[in-house]
C-alpha cells in the first residue's frame, strides 16, 4: 500500500493512515463493528471513529489500543504510524517529531509503542505492559534514548 511520498496532509492523510491502522487492528484487514460485526462501515476523519451503517454505532479506534491512555492525538499517532510504515529506509524521531510538530522525546516513544506493536502484529494494549514502557521510558536519560532511537 505503498503510496508516492507521504507528505500529503489532512483528509487523506488521515484516512490513509486509519486504513493502515485498521490493516493491523482486525485480523482480516477491514474495520468491523464490534455490536453487530458488520463491515459496512465508514470512517468520520472529523472525529477519528468509525461509524457502523447497519447498526449506526460508532466507535473508537482509540480503546483497547496501544493510543488509549497517551496524552498524543490519535491524529498523530495515525501521522507517526503512517510515516514509519512508508518510509522505507526508516524514519528518526527527530523526523517524526519536526513533522508532527511534537518534542523529539514523544516521538522517540511513538516510535517504540509503534514498532512493538508492527513486530507483534497488533496494536492491542497488554495489560501491564504501557506502564512498565513508561517507567522505563522515564527513567532513562536524554542521551540514552536517542541512542537508541538512532540505533
Ligand atoms: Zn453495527
């Protein structure tokens, strides 16, 4: 689902990268709507949910995520989640951070939640787990983390 560059923003950025999102958060690709199981359904870029036409519930791609409790904008999660699926040659945090108008440090941990959950294939919050990444995170020093950033 290469596109040509990802430099386009807004609407289609967004949408794009909710499909992406969806690639990796449903087994089979396509959003399904968790009352009815339906897949007619169509995503609100305004407000970062999927709307389920045959039931008409909406929900959030947000809950039960690795997105759920950061303070970050789901928009630029979708923004970071986007950038590293497309860039082939991988993306720094220093990149994401001066795209996403965010600190180098948010996204040096985007970074990490993001690959984490491309390597395990899902983007399912394990319990237990965003709390240790965060502690970790804290406690590790500037310079630490952009070693491994770059790394
Ligand atoms: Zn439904």
């Amino acid at each position: 689902m290469l596109v040509e560059g990802f430099y386009f923003n807004g609407y289609d950025r967004i949408q794009r990268a909710a499909w992406f999102f969806a690639g990796l958060r449903w087994e089979d690709g396509e959003a399904a709507c968790p009352r009815c199981q339906s897949k007619r359904v169509s995503f609100l870029t305004t407000r970062l949910m999927w709307k389920c036409l045959d039931c008409k519930k909406q929900f959030s791609i947000k809950v039960g995520t690795i997105f759920e409790d950061s303070p970050l904008g789901l928009d630029k999660w979708l923004c970071a989640m986007f950038l590293i699926a497309n860039c082939k040659n991988g993306v720094s945090s220093y990149e994401i951070g001066r795209d996403l108008d965010i600190t180098q440090k948010s996204a040096w941990f985007m970074l990490q939640r993001i690959r984490h959950a491309m390597h395990t294939g899902t983007f399912t919050k394990l319990s237990g787990q965003v709390e240790a990444d965060e502690t970790l995170h804290r406690r590790q020093g500037q310079e630490h983390a952009f070693r491994q950033a770059e790394g």
